[in-house]
C-alpha cells in the first residue's frame, strides 16, 4: 500500500488524523505505523465504536421483572449429590479423557501487575511448602487426571491444553513451559495462542495516537477468546485431535479443578452445549456476577446492575434467591464454539471510560488526569444467551475456588490467600483420609499424587502430622527430587 492509499484508507473511515505527524516520521516509524494502520479493518473498528456507544446508552432498566434464577432442572450442586451420581458422572467424564476428546482452555493473558510480579501470573508462587507456581500446579493437575482415567479405563488418553496467551505473555510463558520440560506433560499437547486487542478511541471515534507513529490499544478481554480461537486456526485444531469438550477457565484460582470429570461428565450426559461451575455467594452484598436469566436468555448479571431487592430475595428454604456465583469456571462444545464465532459481532462490548495517554497537537504525549477516552472489552460468558443448552454446576467454595486478584495488603484474593485455602484443604483431605492433622500445621499435597483426596489412605491413615511445612509428594516426585519429609 502506497502511502497516497494508506491515506485514501483513512480518509474514508474518518481516520485521518493517524498520518498527522508523517513527514516527521523516520522510515522504520513509518513502516510501523503504516503496518498497524493495515492490520486493522477500520471500517469494523467504526463499527465496533458505534455499538460500544449504543450499548452504553441502553440505560440500565430495572431489570427485577425479567430476572428469574436458574431453573432447577438447569441446575445441579456437586454437595447435594449422592456418591453413586458423582460416581456416573465422573465415569463418563474418565471415559471422555481416555478417549482424547477434551480440552482446557486457560485464560493466561494477564501480567500479574496488581501483585507487582510483572511476569505472567501463571508463573507466581503463592509460597506453598513446594514452591510450586500456578502453571505447575494445573500442569500436575491434568498429569494426574489423566493417570485416573486411565487407571478407570484401561485407556490411555490425553488431555489438550490451549493457553491463551497475550502479546506480552506468549513469549515468557513458552518460554517458561520449555525451561521446565513442560511440567512432564508433552510439548505436543501444549498449544498457545493470543488474544486479541482493540484500538483505544476518544469519545469521538477517533482512534488515540500512543505515539506520533505507534496507536493505542489495550486487550479485548476474555471474551476475545472467540475471535482468537477462530483467527488463530484453534477451531481446526479442535477438529484435527478429535476435541469434542472444552473447560475454560482462568489461570488464577488455585484450586481449579483443571479438566474436572465431574464437569465434563455432567455436561455431556446433558448434552450440554455451555455451562458454568458456580459457587454460593457468601452474603447478598458480596460483589461477584450472577449466573441467572434475563428475559428467558442466560447470563451473568453483574453485582453492580443487581437491586437490592433482587440481591437480597430468599427462597422459603432461606437461600438466596440468585445465589448462583460466577467463577469464570465454563464447559463449551467444540461444536457450540464453532458456531459462536457466527456471532462474534453480536457479543457485547464492555466499555471502560479511562485515562489513556495520547500525542497532542503539538505532537508531544502526555498523560492525562481525566478520563479522556475508552477502552473497550468483551467477557466469555457474554455468549451464555446464544447456547441452546445451558446448564449450572453448583461447587463448593473451600474445595474449588480461591482466586489470586490482589497484593497481600488487600487481605482478599491475594497469595496469603490463596497458599493459606489449599492447604486448608489439604489438611480437611488428610482428615478424611484417616490421617491427624492440627490447624497450624502446614501440609501440601502434591497434585500429582492426588487430583481430588483419593489415593491418600495407605500413606496418612493414623499417621500424625507434627513437621510443618510438610509436602507430601508422590513417589515420582520423591525419586527425583528428594523426600521432603513423606512418609
């Protein structure tokens, strides 16, 4: 493209502004911005704009009359169910396993910034006896499921893990996974993509110069997977490996049950095409999203459109009536996957006014003190409303969620946390295993001895635990590096 029709280009969309400084450039600034200009649409980026302003104009109504809660027989809770049903579900779901039809598709984009790591969080260590980080942990998570489900079925299967990335995690966390020799999982089975961005705009529709020759932009949220899954040739990669079930999830909750069974097996004798890992909410005033429905169509209502009335209705049994947490915890069809990417231009957009560094007049960047543009995003369970079969799994908070948002200081979803809910449960598996255990004591089990507190009872029954911190390991682990106090 010459540059007579670069500026043709953004003549018609309104864009012209882009090329202000261009007789200033030299040619490698030119050859990049020109190159930035190319890679956008522009005329789906206006587009873009215009439904991001539309949408903020939809004044939130009161949304009491159509929301209902999930019904019953959309909804199962994992506590209430018998051993046997757990039991059927989990078999389905080993079978699924053993059989390579499922997937995990991690949510690693985010550079842990609040934690002040600047790396990716999947590479942060909470300060567990083991020092284990988060991508370790889930990485030994999927090696163990996948030993049970061979173990239950005599087949060997492997589970594919897609983790994306953003363009400042793909390199370090390739990079991480390599330096590691892939956490014992093979190189084959790890596949990384990236999500997406979009340009920031000022309250105009004028795409922010960054710099004289570079433009703004910011990631488009976890909702980006869609387009990126279809873009980056995942979908194809579904297809190629024979992946009918995906299990979404981010890269920050420590006790995520990568690839669950449970899940897996619910959903397909659901034949589930969405569905949603949910916890109890704590009180009516607790600030998470609610899984629900709105006018017949499933989402997530966030805590913040709720009323008051709504937060705080209860059930006759005293429940609270949309108590359904969202946990960023989703099962998809490979199948349901393919087709939303239909409706990639329906997914709502997210709209965030912020303060976004720009290049004025005179051509010198400056920071703002107000917001003087928007940044704009989308949320995977935005496309909750396009499934034709959506269901919930009710869990239990101490046994599957504890997220890592926060530095230490806030006292909420931070390391302290999270290391301090693990082995918690650790301790409560222990117990039930028939071993002693006193509250102070610290004790992590690796997950490549046990995914959920099974095989446990031979090594901690009648034992008492005195030597804290303790890491009970398996006995591949204790081979090569070491016994760390195991029994």
């Amino acid at each position: 493209m010459s540059f007579e029709e670069l500026k043709e280009y953004v003549a018609a969309h309104g864009q012209e502004h882009l090329l202000k400084y261009w007789p200033e450039l030299s040619d490698n600034e030119r050859e990049q911005l020109a190159s930035e200009i190319k890679k956008l649409d522009l005329s789906e980026m206006n587009e873009i704009f215009r439904r991001a302003m539309d949408a903020t104009k939809v004044i939130m109504e009161k949304l009491d009359d159509d929301l209902k809660p999930i019904p019953q027989t959309h909804y199962e809770s994992v506590p209430g169910l018998t051993k046997s049903k757990i039991e059927e579900y989990e078999n389905i779901g080993f079978n699924e396993i053993a059989n390579g039809k499922v997937g995990v598709l991690l949510l690693a984009g985010g550079q842990a910034t609040r934690l002040g790591f600047g790396h990716p969080k999947g590479m942060y260590d909470v300060g567990l006896p083991s020092h284990k980080t988060l991508f370790q942990i889930q990485a030994e998570r999927i090696l163990r499921v996948q030993q049970m489900a061979e173990e239950r079925t005599g087949k060997a299967g492997k589970i594919t893990w897609y983790i994306m990335t953003s363009e400042h995690t793909k390199a370090p966390t390739a990079e991480f996974f390599k330096n590691h020799s892939y956490f014992g999982l093979n190189e084959e089975d790890i596949v990384y993509f990236e999500q997406g961005r979009l340009p920031c705009f000022d309250f105009d529709g004028k795409i922010i110069l960054d710099e004289k020759y570079h433009l703004s932009s910011a990631p488009d949220g976890n909702g980006g997977i869609y387009r990126a899954l279809k873009n980056q040739g995942i979908l194809d990669d579904f297809v190629n490996r024979g992946v009918e079930h995906l299990h979404a999830h981010s890269v920050d909750n420590i006790l995520i049950k990568v690839a669950d069974p449970v899940f897996i097996g619910y959903c397909k004798s659901k034949n589930a095409d969405c569905a949603a890992k949910v916890v109890q909410k704590s009180s009516p005033s607790e600030a998470v999203g609610v899984v629900c429905r709105v006018n017949g169509y499933y989402k997530v209502v966030e805590y913040s459109e709720l009323t008051d009335e709504a937060a705080e209705r209860r059930n006759p049994d005293g429940k609270l009536t949309f108590s359904a947490g969202n946990i960023c915890n989703h099962y998809f069809s490979s199948e349901f996957l393919s087709k939303i990417c239909d409706f990639e231009t329906k997914i709502k957009l997210h709209v965030a006014k912020k303060k976004i560094p720009f290049v004025d007049e005179n051509g010198v960047r400056q920071k703002p003190s107000d917001s003087n543009g928007i940044k704009m995003e989308k949320f995977i369970f935005d496309v909750f409303e396009f499934a034709k079969n959506f269901i919930c799994l009710e869990v239990a908070r101490d046994v599957e969620f504890s997220a890592l948002k926060n530095a230490d200081s806030a006292k909420k979803d931070c390391p302290s946390t999270a290391k301090e809910d693990l082995l918690r449960l650790h301790r409560k598996y222990i117990r039930e295993a028939g071993g002693v255990v006193e509250d102070n004591i610290e004790v992590e089990i690796s997950p490549l001895l046990s995914y959920g507190g099974e095989n446990l009872k031979d090594l901690v029954e009648n034992e008492v635990f005195t030597i804290s911190p303790f890491h009970l390991k398996s006995l591949s682990e204790s081979a090569t590096n070491g016994v760390n106090g195991n029994h």
